[in-house]
C-alpha cells in the first residue's frame, strides 16, 4: 500500500477515445502498451509508478467510485448518473473541451402543443385515460431522469430503462418519450423527436477526474504531481505568450500601467537594458504589443511555448487538497 502505483483510466473506445489520447500526448504522456498482456493495461513512459487501464467510459466511473482507479477520463453525464454523491466519491479536477454532448428529454415533432416540460402533465394524463397505463420514458440515464422529474414536478410516468438506440424508441411504441445524450441533433432529427424548451438536463462534457476513495500512497502521490504538472504546464503553455521588444529604458516606466491593464507579467524582472520579456495571456497579446508601441517599442516578437512550468499549478493543489 505504501507504494502501490498510480492507476489512470483512460477510453478505450467510443467518442473519448481519441481526444483523450491525443489530449496526454499533448501534455508529453505517451502510453506504452503491454501487449500479450491478459490485462488491457500500459505504463506511462519515463514515470514509474504509474498504471494505465484502458476501459470504457462507463467503467471508469465505476472504477474511480470504487477506488480502483487513481484518476481518469469520463463524461459528466456518466459522472452523475452513476455515482449517488459524485461531490462526496470524486474530485472533479477540470473540463477538458471535448466530448461536449446535451443529456436532454426529447417527445415526438408530432405533439406540437407540448413545448415544456409542465406540458408532459396533460400528457400523462391524457395517456392515462386513453391506455390505460402510465406515461413510459426511454433512457439509459435512469437517476439523472428521475432526479430532473422530480425537481418539474412530473410524477406520474414510468421508466423503460434503454440499452443503446434509444431514440427509436417512440417509433418502435415501447415509451411515449426519451432521455438521451445529444450532440449535433442529428439523431434526434431522424428518429422524428424534438428537445423540450427546458429539456435540457444537463450539459456535458469530458472531465479529467480524481477518485477520494482510491490507495493514494506517497508513490501515487508523487505520479499524480507529475502527471499534473506537465497536464498543467502545456496548458498554461496554450494560454499564454512571449512579448519580446526593444524598449527605451528611459520610457520603460510607462509599462507598469500596461502589465496591470492586462495582468501581464516580467517573467525575468525589470530589464536592465533595452531588451524587455513580457509573459501575457493570449487573448491580450495584441493590445499590450499596441500598448509597447505607444511607448515606442521597436523588434516586437511574439512567441508560443510547449509546456510552461509555474511555480504551482491549480491541478496538483486542488488535487492534494482534496486528499488533505
Ligand atoms: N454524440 C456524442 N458526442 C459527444 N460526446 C458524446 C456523445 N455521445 C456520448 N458522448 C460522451 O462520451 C461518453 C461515452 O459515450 P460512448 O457512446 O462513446 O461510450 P461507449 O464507450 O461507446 O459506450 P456505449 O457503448 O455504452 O455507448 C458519453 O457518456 C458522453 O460523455
Ligand atoms: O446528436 P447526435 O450527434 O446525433 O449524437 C447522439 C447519438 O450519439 C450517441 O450514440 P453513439 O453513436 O455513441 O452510439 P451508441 O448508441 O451505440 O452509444 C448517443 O447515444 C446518441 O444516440
Ligand atoms: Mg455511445
């Protein structure tokens, strides 16, 4: 226990699969896969102590709720419909801008007087009286559902739990509506469905995420902040630039005002000579070159980084914060 490895779950299949990979490629993670293993499982090259399973979306959830594995990458959607108290199980370490998908409810394009979720009321009823048998919905998100009709305040339904093809479901007869993961609508569309005004339940996306129940050992302690902090150096790296200029030292004082307008900082101090290195975001890059040139700066250059190491990274502390 003391120095049992870091275990990271990664997608092995389906829509996370390939960002996921190509997402730790970015922060210089390179999987080496043992092949011929009966396990479906790797190492990470160049950081010992470290364990990769390659596991569907779903068992990740499963495997960090259960501790089994240390971190890993999943959906929000699955995050919460399959772990009773997410907040309490797991640590939620960032989004990651993939895997962007809507859990919303859906009803046929044919009821046009049914918008909101408020309208599903009558319709229960109305199914009620004509059938015979309660309002079904289809899904595969069973506790996200009922949690979404509860706060509406629609009771009278049942759920028609779904394994896959969920929105064939009203076409086929067996649910009058359904609850399902969508992104460009398209499948919604060719199943004839539309989303309800409200019917958003919740928006997803793909998380990189620490379990508060796994063995965390000094080892996986140690493999986790080396994880992070290069996770967390490429990061800052895209979000950030060089300015370089020749700068009067003379005018040099006119630069404080312009480091604070856009929180810019002078990574190496204030210049000594002409040469001037500011560190901004990149969405302020153009205003600050504006800002050098009033003052009379000449040879501005602006610069890309690969990987920029702060002192501290909000990954690794939020991460050891939460593991006390
Ligand atoms: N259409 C989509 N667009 C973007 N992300 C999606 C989409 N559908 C699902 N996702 C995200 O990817 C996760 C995994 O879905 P995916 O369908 O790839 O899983 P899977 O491993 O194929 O498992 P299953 O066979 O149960 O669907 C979803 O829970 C969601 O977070
Ligand atoms: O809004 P869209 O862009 O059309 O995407 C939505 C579809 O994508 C997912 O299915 P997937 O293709 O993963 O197949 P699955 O049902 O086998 O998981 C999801 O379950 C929807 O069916
Ligand atoms: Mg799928």
């Amino acid at each position: 226990m003391t120095d049992s490895p870091l275990i990271i779950a990664v997608p092995s299949k389906g829509r996370l699969q390939e960002n996921a990979a190509a997402f730790f490629a970015r922060a210089g993670l390179v999987f080496t896969q043992s092949r011929g293993a009966r396990d479906y499982r790797g190492t990470l090259a160049g950081v010992p102590n470290v364990e990769v399973a390659f596991l569907s979306a779903s068992e990740i959830v499963n495997q960090l709720a259960t501790g089994t594995a240390h971190l890993g990458i999943t959906g929000e959607d699955l995050i919460r419909e399959q772990i009773a108290d997410a907040d309490a199980t797991v640590e939620i370490l960032t989004p990651l801008g993939f895997g962007n998908a809507n859990v919303v409810v859906a009803v046929p394009q044919a009821w046009i007087d049914v918008r909101t979720m408020a309208d599903l009321d009558e319709v229960a009823a109305d199914i009620r009286t004509r059938h015979g048998y309660k309002m079904r919905v289809a899904t595969k998100y069973v506790n996200l559902t009922r949690r979404f009709f509860a706060e509406k305040g629609i009771a009278d339904y049942r759920i028609v739990e779904s394994l896959g093809a969920t929105e064939g479901a009203p076409g086929a007869g067996s649910a009058e509506l359904i609850v399902d993961i969508t992104t460009t609508g398209a499948t919604l569309t060719a199943n004839a469905l539309k989303v309800l005004d409200d019917g958003v339940m919740l928006r997803s996306e793909a998380n990189l995420v620490a379990s508060a129940k796994a063995p965390w050992s000094a080892a996986a302690r140690e493999a986790a902040t080396t994880v992070l902090t290069r996770i967390a150096a490429e990061e800052e790296a895209r979000t950030s630039r060089e300015i370089r200029a020749a700068l009067d030292p003379a005018r040099a004082s006119g630069l404080s005002g312009i480091l604070h307008d856009y929180g810019a900082t002078l990574p190496f101090g204030e210049s000594k000579g002409w040469e001037t290195v500011i560190h901004c975001k990149t969405s302020t890059v153009f205003d600050i070159v504006a800002g050098l040139q009033n003052l009379g700066a000449e040879n501005v250059t602006v610069r890309a980084f690969d990987y920029l190491f702060r002192p501290t990274n909000a990954l690794t502390e939020r991460l050891l914060r939460r593991l006390g």
